[in-house]
C-alpha cells in the first residue's frame, strides 16, 4: 500500500500548532540573546585535517580542539553494538535453526507457496 | 559574517520540522526521517557555535552525533523490519501489543 503524506488539517491541527508554538518560543529566546562577534578560522587553516587529529589526541592541528580519543573508542563499541542488535532484530526465526539462502530474491518460494508454477522469466 | 542568532533560528525551525513529523505521521520510517532532522538540528548548533568560538570541539562532536544517528538508524530500520514482518505494515499505530 502506498500512502502519500497528506495535510489533515482536523487531526494535524494541534501537533502543527504545537510545533510552531515552540519555535515561536525559541525564537523570542534566541534573538535577543547577544553572542560575541563569530571569531572564525585563520584564513588556509586545514580544518579537517585538525579534526582528524583531534579524534586520536594527537597535538598537531591548527585550529585548537579538546581530545576526543575516549569518545571515540566508545562510539567503536556502540556501532558494533548496534550493527549485531540490527542483525539480531533482522533475523528470522525459523523453526529448526537451519535456513537455506533464498538467492533468486525469493521468487521460487512465493510461487511455491501461492501454488501458481507459470514461470514468466527463465533463466 | 552571519551572526549566531540565524543558525540558532535555522536550527529551531529544522528541530520543530521534525517534531511536527513525529507528532503527525504514522509511518515508522518518517519517524526515522523526523528524528534525524532533529538530531541534524542540534548538529547545525554545534558546527556554528564551533565557528563562532574558533575552536573545532563543536565540530568534531558534530561528527560524533552523526555516527551515532548512524547506529540509531541501524536499530530502528532493524525494529521497523520487525514490525513489517510480524503487523504486514509499517504503520505504529497497528502495533498496539508488546508481545507477538
């Protein structure tokens, strides 16, 4: 089924109201606030090569940052943690633990199980 | 030179964008796209603040933030496929038990 989103104006009402509300409130917060004049980076600063070098606490940039080595590692872990509960949640649950690769996108299995054997495509 | 408070103001408009799809749609993979307009709403935050003070910190957490909505996004396609499999549609409001 495909849907396209659509404007309700009846149940959407208050969730928009909602929204704009917030911002309204954000932006009577933020534009009186006063900032410093923006101080920038040195002209020909190479900003991505200080950035890598702040990721593994090395002292080489340009441009000063803190040292992000411990949180880097840690986002090692939590990708790796959420690359295996990805797999682990897309697993299928078959009943005897053994499942055979299905490498014709699932084709010959939809037809065995609907029943119908007309075989458009053969290759 | 753009002064700080228009990035917050872009910043606030993009959050509210995505709070407005989380509140509205039904479709689990829009939530998906709501929060990472969130997420990327506090990303612009951080990479303008980074350049008005003329230090990277703000970037390279930047960085970090992304990676983890990489992970995030990894999770949540993995639980919308759950989803599918078990209610035949990727609509939230269907799947109103914890058990199946």
């Amino acid at each position: 089924m495909t849907t396209k989103p659509e404007l309700k104006l009846g149940s959407h009402l208050v969730p928009g109201l909602a929204a704009v509300a917030l911002f309204v409130v954000m932006a009577a917060a933020f534009m009186p606030a006063s900032f410093p004049a923006p101080q920038g980076f040195a002209e020909g600063a190479g900003i991505t090569a200080s950035i890598g070098y702040a990721m593994f606490n090395l002292d080489l940039g340009e441009v000063s940052a803190e040292s992000f080595l411990v949180a880097f590692e840690t986002i090692d872990i939590l990708l790796v943690a959420a690359l295996v509960g990805a797999v682990m949640l897309a697993r299928r649950e078959s009943g005897d633990g053994t499942m055979t690769v299905v490498t014709d996108g699932g084709r010959r299995l939809r037809e065995a199980l609907s029943g119908d054997d007309d075989e458009e495509v053969s290759d | 030179m753009v002064p700080p408070q228009y990035y917050l103001l872009l910043s606030a408009a993009v959050f509210c964008i995505g709070l407005f799809g989380i509140l509205t749609r039904n479709n689990a993979l829009l939530f998906l796209m709501s929060v990472e307009l969130m997420l990327n709403a506090a990303n612009i935050n951080l990479v303008a603040f980074s350049y008005v003070w003329g230090n990277l910190t703000g970037q390279t957490f930047g960085l970090f933030v992304m990676a983890i909505a990489a992970a995030e996004v990894a999770v949540g396609v993995g639980i919308i496929l759950v989803l599918y499999r078990d209610f035949d549609d990727v609509d939230v409001t269907k799947a109103t038990t914890m058990r199946w």
